[in-house]
C-alpha cells in the first residue's frame, strides 16, 4: 500500500472538516483583516479626536511605560497606516502560499516580527494588572474594594494593547500555517515525528517547565503577602508604613492571590486533574478536560506575562525603573526585583503548555497521524 501523503490533504477534506481544523486556511486572511481594520481603527480615531484618539506615545498618558514613549500621534498614525496595508499585503500573500527560498524566509521574518512586536514589545505591565484586577472588582464589588471604578483600570490605550496582543497572536498562528504548508507537512497538526514532542519526552521536559512557572509567581506572592502582614520583605520600614497607610498591601495581596491561583493551575498541566475534571465537581466529574480548556487562557497568559516582564527589563536597562516608578526608592528592591524574572515565568508557562499540548494530542483528523495522546506524569 502506498504510504499516505499529508500533501494537499487540508483542501481534501475542507468541505466536511469544522472551521477549527480548517484554521490553516483562514487564520492568514484572517491576520490581514486585523491588519487593515487596526490600521483604520488608529488612523480613523486620531483624524476625529486628535491626539486623545492615538494610543501610543503622546496620546498614552502612561507613555513612560511604553517602549513607544515620545511618539508623535501624527507622524505614528501615519506609521500605522502605512504597516497595516504591508502588513496585509503580507498575510495574504502567505495565506496564498506565495513565496519559495528568500521570498519565503523574508515573509516567515515578517509574521513572526509582528508577532513579537504586537504582542511581547508593544504591550506592557497595564495589561497583567487589567487582567488581574478583573476577579479583584467581580468579587470585591459587594464590599466596595478596590478602591474607583473598573473603567479608570480599562482605559483606551490598555484596550489598544489587547488589539495589538489578539493582532500579534494571529500573526504566530499565520506564521506556522505558512511554514507548514511551506514545509509539505500537515497544516492542521504540523507532525514531523520529532522525537521531543512525543507524548512521554514531552511529559518529561514540561515536568521542569511546570516547576519553574509555579515558582516565579510564588515567589512574587511571598513579597506581597508578607508587606500585608506587616513584614517589610525587602522594602523599608517608611514605605511599608505609607503602604499601609493607603491600603496599598492589601490590593497588593489580591493581586498575589491571583498570582498563586495561577501557580496552582498550572500545576495542573502535569497533573491527572488537568486532564480530567475531580469527582467533586458538579455535572463535570469524571470528564475529560477539553485540551483548549488548558491551553488557550494558558497560552494567553504566558504572553502577557512575558510582556509585562520584558517592560521591567527593558526600563532596568535602560536605568529609567525607578525614575518611571518614583514612589519606589531603590532600597526598596522586593518591591521590583520580582518583576524581573517575569519573563523567564511567561517563557516556563509557555514551554508547559506546548508540552501539556503535545503530551495530550490525539489521531489529527486531517492527515491520520499520531496516537490517542498517552503520555505518562
């Protein structure tokens, strides 16, 4: 019998296949759409409101967080504008399969460009504390804690980085469907029988990447738990006082709650609880986990993680931490430092999640490779 080819077999089946599997095929329009609805999102509102209309530079009343600080709206409007038409000129010539050695690498540099710049370099910390606060304002809201209102967290330039981190992820997503396809391998599962993403080495290497993302965020909690309790844990006694002061520990301690509920979570994506609901939860016990259940807040979680990191990086290079963060003294370290290692923690958490990926893949409907997904703890 003639080995089964994987060649073509996405169009073979696309009329009787779900939208989901069928993802290779759209997710590049898909990148061109965004694109040019962005570029006329950000053009169309600096024309109509100015300068409050442009959400980088000027027009960022945070700018010093932003690696784009002192961008004129004028000159980055047109910027924007400018990339989003290339930008879409790009995604769908990929969409189309275009392109063979050079022309093929240039595109491949192009994609994942804009998917490190949309979504790791653009976005900054505003994004994990808008992400965090959200259960902090659900379940605070009764007691009337935090302090204001949930739309002083959520303002138009944080908006404009959750556009610019949904841009960067279909830019990844068409960046591996071109390279796939590119490639004569599957478009939907990309199986090349490396032998690091079978289902056991898999369960072996995301074991470390698991301990590593558990750790990060619980040594941040540690920090912050501690100043709640009224040790001063790397910060001095005058800036625990005025934290206390103003209730600031104790905002701090939700968000380090949050931060170990993560932790926790991703314990899961090594444990069998991860792959099947516990028997005390009502109607679901005993089911399978969906694999997207895990994997896509997982995933999402890792960028903006890695985002928020990167900022902490960058302004400690740039030696401009404690000037963009003046309340901080530098003898106050543990109020920062954490922060640092951030990247290292949105980098372990997607590694994990790869790993939880491949660990639990099963047959790919479209080409027939794989097994039923039974790699061990």
């Amino acid at each position: 019998m003639a080995k089964r080819s994987t060649r073509g077999a996405l169009p073979a089946f696309s009329a009787r296949l779900r939208w989901r599997t069928r993802w290779p095929e759209w997710v590049g329009y898909a990148a061109g759409v965004w694109s040019l609805a962005y570029a006329a999102l950000v053009l169309g509102l600096y024309l109509a409101l100015g300068v409050a209309g442009f959400p980088f530079g000027e027009g960022d009343p945070q700018s010093a967080l932003s690696v784009l600080d002192g961008v004129q709206a004028e000159t980055g409007a047109a910027v924007v504008a400018a990339l989003g038409l290339v930008g879409s000129t790009a995604a769908v010539a990929m969409a189309r399969t275009h392109g063979r050695g050079v022309a093929r690498t240039v595109l491949l540099g192009v994609s994942w460009t804009a998917f490190a710049t949309l979504a790791l370099v653009i976005p900054d910390y505003r994004v994990l504390m808008g992400v965090a606060y959200v259960p902090l304002f659900v379940f605070g809201a009764p007691f009337g804690w935090p302090a204001g209102s949930f739309f002083d967290v959520i303002t138009w330039p944080l908006v404009n980085q959750f556009l610019c981190i949904a841009g960067g992820l279909l830019w990844a997503a068409t960046a591996v469907a071109y390279s796939r396809r590119t490639r004569s391998t599957c478009g939907n599962c990309g199986r090349a029988d490396a032998g690091w993403t079978t289902p056991n080495t898999a369960a072996r290497w995301g074991k470390w990447a698991v301990g590593i993302a558990i750790a990060v965020p619980v040594l941040y909690a540690a920090t912050r738990w501690a100043w709640a309790l009224g040790i001063p844990l790397g910060i001095s006694e005058e800036f625990l006082r005025e934290g206390q002061e103003v209730g600031l520990w104790w905002a701090g301690a939700g968000l380090a709650t949050v931060a170990v509920g993560g932790a926790i979570l991703t314990l899961g994506l090594v444990q069998r609880w991860g792959e099947v609901f516990p028997r005390w939860l009502p109607f679901l016990s005993g089911r399978r986990v969906p694999i997207w259940l895990a994997v896509v807040p997982a995933s999402l979680v890792a960028v903006i993680v890695t985002s928020a990191g990167l900022m902490f990086v960058r302004l400690t290079l740039l030696g401009t931490l404690f000037e963009v963060f003046a309340f901080v003294d530098e003898a106050d370290w543990a109020a920062l430092a954490p922060e640092l290692l951030w990247p290292v923690w949105g980098a372990a958490l997607g590694a994990a999640t790869l790993a939880y990926y491949y660990r639990r893949r099963r047959r790919c409907v479209v080409c027939g490779r794989g097994g039923k997904g039974t790699g061990r703890w």
